[in-house]
C-alpha cells in the first residue's frame, strides 16, 4: 500500500468563477470507478443563480461509437477566499472534494485534485493540449507528491 503524503495540497491562489464556467475536454485522469470504459469524456460547468455551479460530465462508453453517458450534479465553493476549494455531488448523500491545483493565466486548462491524492484531472478548453503543457503539468503534479505514472491518456475525437 502506497504511504499518503503528509504534505497538505496547495490550490490556486484564486479562482474567477466566471471565466471558469463552459465546456472542458478532459486530458488525462486517475482511474476511477465511476468513469470506467470513459472515452471523450468532457465537462461543463454552469454558474447558477444561487452561487453553486451546475456540473454536467459527459462520455462515451468503450468507444466513440458507444452509448453517451452522463452525470449532472451540483457543485460549490467551501473556500471563499480562493474560490479553488468545491465539493462536488451526483447523489444528495455524497460530496466529494474538487480542488483546483493548477490554472492557465488564459484558463486554458486546469487540474483537479483530491485533498489525499486520490483523484486526478488534467482538463482543457481544447481537445489536445500542447506537449510542452502537459510535461509542465506532470512536473508540476510530481512536485506535489501525485504519482504520474498512474495517469491515463483520455481519447478525445
């Protein structure tokens, strides 16, 4: 069993919620159960009147030919200070941590990570991000203790 790193995760330094909001293609991620046979998977984000943010995640499932899946739910800020701290929830009886641990200057990508490194995402407003990015963004995640090696490529088309 792998020892959790006992430095804490560092977020952004602030988040504009507004510029965060629309359509991210995911890059990469940790496995997960919940996104399992995922290809195309993308997400899109929706400031609501009441200050939470609308979640809608999209894939295919196995291949881009496979059936769309989906999962909406709600998102907020628990951090008010940097805006870089959500929880997020599909089911009323479940939140789970989504913090913002790294941010393109022109919020053209983003990553999202677990308080105990359990979860990853590289997500960007494109389908493919530029090799010099994405080496600068698993430099990056290995400074903060993430395993890279655990990261699988998402196909986008």
């Amino acid at each position: 069993m792998q020892k959790e790193p006992s430095e804490p995760l560092a977020t952004v330094t602030h988040v504009d919620l507004t510029r965060y909001m629309g359509l991210w293609y995911e890059i990469a991620r940790y496995p997960n159960s919940f996104q399992k046979g995922c290809v195309g998977s993308k997400a899109t984000y929706t400031l609501m009147d009441d200050g939470k943010v609308s979640v809608l995640n999209e894939c295919y499932d196995g291949s881009f030919s496979g059936n769309l899946r989906s999962a909406k739910g709600k998102a907020w800020v628990v951090d008010k200070e940097t805006n870089a701290k959500l929880k997020v929830s599909f089911f009323w009886f479940f939140a789970g941590d989504y913090w913002i641990i790294d941010l393109g200057r022109d919020y053209e990508y983003a990553v999202i990570g677990h308080p105990k490194r359990k979860y990853l995402w590289i997500l960007s407003r494109t389908k493919e991000m530029d090799n010099t990015v994405y080496e600068g963004i698993l430099s990056l995640l290995r400074e903060k203790k993430y395993d890279t090696s655990k990261l699988i490529k998402t196909a986008q088309q």
